[in-house]
C-alpha cells in the first residue's frame, strides 16, 4: 500500500521541537551533561492542595465515565479567577468554554471558523500551532512581522486593504511566545476599533498572564472596552498552576465564538476527566499566594539567566514576561546552527528562533525551566562556547 498525508499535511514542516529533542538524546548518547532550556515545560510542582484534589476524586470510582464537558464549577471558577485577577466580568455559561489545553482549542478554533480562501493575521514569530491551525483548516496565513523597533508589536495600518476584505481572523499573543513582549492596553483598544472596522475576529492567547515581571500590569485583552464584542481570549493551567500533562484550559469572551466552538468539539472529544476538572477548579479559586512565590521564583531565574549570559558577553535582552528569554544571537551565525552547534559543543539545548517563522530569525528562545545554579552553569558554557568563535556579539 502506498499512502501519503493530505496535501494540507504536506505543507507543514516537522516540529522543530522534535528535533531539538532528537538532538538532545544524541548528545546525551555522547555522555553529555544536557541542560534543557528548550521545552516550555513547567519544571514547578503544582501546588500541593491541588494535587490532594486531583487524588481524593481518582479515587472514586464513579468518577471515570465521560464528562462530555465542563461541570458548571468549572465555567463559575474561571469567571471568578478573571473578576479576581483581570477584572473582566464573564458570563459563566455563555462566555466560557473548557478545553483540553489552549493548544487544542486553538487548533480547533481555526477549523469551526475558517474556509478555504479567508485570511488569517497571524504573528511572526508566533507560536507555531497559530501557522498550523490555519493551515489545517484550509486558510490562507497573513504574517505580521512583530520587530524590535515597533516593539514587537504588529503594524496593522500597514496591513494592504485587500487583505484586510479578505481576513476573517487574527492572533495576538501578550505576553507572546517566542516573542516576550507585553502590550498595553492602548494598543489592545487599537485592535479593537481596527476588529469593528474589518470585521475580524480576535483570538488572543493569554498563557502567560501570570507571569509578568517588574510589577508591569496584567492586561487581559477582554478588559478592554468592546472587545468581547469582537474577541475571545484562550488560557490554560499548563503555565499558570504547572498542571501542563493534565491538558485543561478554557476560551473565555464573544458568546457566539464560544458557542460555535462548542458545537465542534461536541463532535471530536467527551470531556476531560472529572478529577482533573475538580483540581483545576481548586487552583482557580485558590488564595492565590502561590502565584505570587512562583513569579518570585522565575524573576530570579530571569536575573540569574540574563546576567550571567551578559557576564559572558553576550548582551541578551530582559525578558518581561513568560518563562522565555528571546535572545538575538551573535552576528554571523544563522538560528538553526547557533542552536545545534550549542547543543553539540556544550550540551545547551535551545529552540532557534527561525523555528517561529521569517522574522525569527536571527534569535534564539531559551526557557527558564531549571533552577538558577543550572542557568549559571548554562552561562559559563555559553561563554566557553563564544570564546571558541570570533565572532562580533
């Protein structure tokens, strides 16, 4: 038998990530020592009483069937994590919907709202499953570049008015991923009025709004006025409370989105499992003092990271947000050969940036997700790595 994948399957490259971690074994069949700093993978415990929730209803044994859904503890626990954390008032049966990740959601969003032929405003670099979702449902991808000197945010009155007939949706990232970069909230009302003027749906991805560094704002893109009229915002608990192998998120915002969303996934899932549900609803009603030493902790990663990676002359930026820093990386070196030859020479496993898209190219994304005494160490092999080429940084 001779198969092949759909045509929509041959447009899309292999996951970078997969690479990077196929590189990552062999250098650990070398006998290297790797420090990960590719992954975005949590390496926080979540906290305690959210895991005693999750075991106390595992070990019911009603609780294993299908849950079809979100239980309404649910949807009441996201509207109040968001009147508590971002202000923003949401109907709880309307204007929230459960997911089995941010990531899925995103990928589903785009098969429930796009045909072939609509546009999509797409980050670049964003987040891969943003070019992937479209591409999967058929869509037509519109890069905004996002450069350092419009401060990574997107030009949208440089966007051609016959794309714009065409645009059916856009995805903005603040906090983004790769790009760590925060907007404010005149910004977030700019893409409001431009959403009303052209008709385009709003899909924000908020992963990271709790972790924000500086004591810079949380803006949550449904705070802003009208934008529930044009918008919807995904989240997850992967980041926020390190349950990420628990795959549990919501989409909160426009009630005929969520609805539409909604009647799609009727069709391909059967709910997430009860006790999951039950700790996530513990997380999200919680005291809240746990995100405070988490942000603690990873602002102290971020010191520890930057300085020492300044320390050994390269002048990486400070990251604002999320549990990335987004490196530029010496001149003379393409992403792709900057990352392998680290994790080669050094055992220092980084994602290019090229990975993101075009306008990633020329940085590299390093996650914060081993402790400070291992991001030192990852530092003084970089400068090791660096003093081995003369190249200008």
């Amino acid at each position: 038998m001779n198969l092949y994948g759909s045509e929509k399957i041959r447009k899309m490259t292999s996951s970078i990530f997969q690479e990077v971690v196929d590189r990552k074994q062999a250098a650990l069949m070398d006998g290297k020592d790797v420090i990960d700093l590719s992954i975005g993978s949590p390496d926080f415990a979540p906290p305690s009483f959210v895991m005693e929730e999750l075991a106390k209803y595992s070990m019911d044994p009603g609780k294993y069937g299908y849950t079809l859904k979100g239980i309404s503890e649910f949807n009441d626990a996201v509207k109040y994590f968001y009147q508590q954390r971002y202000s923003v008032e949401l109907e709880a049966d309307s204007e929230v919907l459960q997911l089995m990740g941010s990531q899925d959601g995103l990928a589903h969003l785009a098969t429930a709202i796009i045909d072939p032929g609509d546009y999509v405003l797409v980050p670049d670099p964003g987040y891969p499953i943003y070019e992937a979702s479209v591409t999967i449902a058929g869509g037509t991808i519109y890069p905004m570049p996002l450069l350092e000197e419009n401060n990574f945010l997107p030009q949208l009155n440089e966007i051609p008015l016959e794309v714009l007939q065409k645009t059916k949706m856009m995805i903005l990232s603040y906090p983004g991923n790769p790009v760590t970069a925060l907007a404010d909230r005149s910004f977030f009302e700019q893409v409001v009025e431009f959403a009303k003027v052209h008709n385009i749906l709003v899909v924000h991805d908020f992963a990271y709004s709790e972790l924000i560094y500086d004591n810079n704002p949380q803006i949550s893109f449904l705070s802003v006025q009208g934008a529930k009229e044009v918008g919807v915002e995904f989240n997850s608990l992967s980041k926020t409370f390190n349950m990420a192998g628990c795959r549990i998120g919501y989409v909160a915002g426009n009630a005929q989105v969520i609805s539409i969303l909604a009647s799609f996934k009727s069709h391909i899932d059967y709910g997430i499992f009860y006790p999951i549900q039950k700790a996530a609803i513990a997380a999200l009603t919680s005291d809240y003092s746990f995100l405070k030493d988490q942000l603690k902790q990873y602002e102290a990663r971020r010191d520890a990271l930057v300085s020492g990676f300044r320390d050994s002359g390269w002048q990486v930026a400070n990251s604002p947000a999320t549990m990335f820093v987004w490196a530029k990386i010496p001149a003379g070196w393409k992403s792709r050969d900057f990352a392998f030859k680290l994790i080669d020479e050094e055992g220092i496993a980084v994602v290019p940036g090229g990975a993101f898209g075009e306008q990633g190219e020329g940085y590299v994304r390093i996650a914060m997700v081993q402790p400070p005494e291992r991001l030192m160490e990852a530092s003084q092999r970089v400068n090791k790595f660096l003093s081995g080429f003369p190249i200008g940084i």
